[in-house]
C-alpha cells in the first residue's frame, strides 16, 4: 500500500462530492460538496484546493460504467472531468463506481434520511465508496486501483 492521503471524487452533473482518506489509506471520510462549473474552471480549482491542503498523493475519481461494463453519457462526463484534473497537473486514477450513488442513498435512507435531506450529502457518501473502495483494493491486490489518466503532457505528482 502506498502511502499518502488520497481524495475521491464523485463526478455529477450539478455536484461533485468529494471525500478523503489518511495517510496510511485505511478509512475515507466526507470532505465536502463542490458546486459543478458551468463554464470556467472553478471546480477543478476547488479540488485542486482540498487537494493541497490534504497533501493528496492522487485523486480517485468515479467511472460511472452501466452494469454490464459499457460506457455511458455519466462515463463520457467522468472522464473528462477526470482528463481536466490531470490537465490541471494531478494525478488522477479512474476507478469502477458501478452503484455507489445507489449504495450511498440506501445507507442515507437507513439513516432515516430523507431524500430530501440526501441531496446535499448523498455525492460525498458517494465519494466516500468509491475512495473506501479503491483504498481496499490496493490494499488487497498491492497494486494502484483502477487505470491512471494521462494527459498529452504525461502524470504530474500533486
């Protein structure tokens, strides 16, 4: 297992929940909800933030796949999101998130949470999975999770 603190990034259309994870990899937690730029570059500024104050190694960013494997339009969005941060000079893995905004609503409504009350938290439970899921990977296996995003520059560190 690598060491360092690592973000997850849940890419939606109006919101992006982000969550973290200590330095030795063993439990993420929620960090916030980012608002989705609708022009510009304020998002990816905001990540790049919370990056920097939680001296994140990489970014574990969603790829919403459909059941059966195949891409989809949430795909298409993910990817690019994800080629923005690396153009932006962060490392970034994109990671399976086959049901994980399905799962995080189910533990909110076993909460009692209303679907209401979700909204504002339900992309940082989100995020939440999928970093707790790619952190338990690579602990498993050893290896990093999922594939890296390169841009045409190549990886830059954080």
């Amino acid at each position: 297992m690598r060491s360092g603190a690592r973000l997850g990034i849940d890419v939606g259309r109006a919101r992006i929940g982000v969550s973290r994870c200590d330095a030795g990899g063993l439990l993420a937690v929620p960090v916030e909800t980012v608002a989705r730029a609708a022009d510009g570059d304020d998002d990816v500024r905001r990540i790049l933030e919370l990056a920097a104050e939680f001296e994140a190694i990489e970014l574990v960013v969603g790829n919403p796949l459909s059941l059966s494997g195949a891409a989809t339009p949430s795909t298409d969005d993910a990817i690019a999101f994800a080629e923005r941060l690396a153009a932006a000079g962060a490392a970034v893995r994109l990671v399976d998130e086959r049901l994980s905004t399905v799962s995080a609503q189910q533990a909110l409504r076993a909460t009692g949470k209303s679907s209401r009350k979700q909204r504002p938290i339900v992309d940082q439970v989100a995020a939440v999975i999928i970093l707790q899921h790619a952190i338990d990977a690579e602990r498993a296996s050893g290896n990093p999770p999922g594939r890296s995003v390169d841009t045409d520059e190549g990886q830059h560190p954080l």
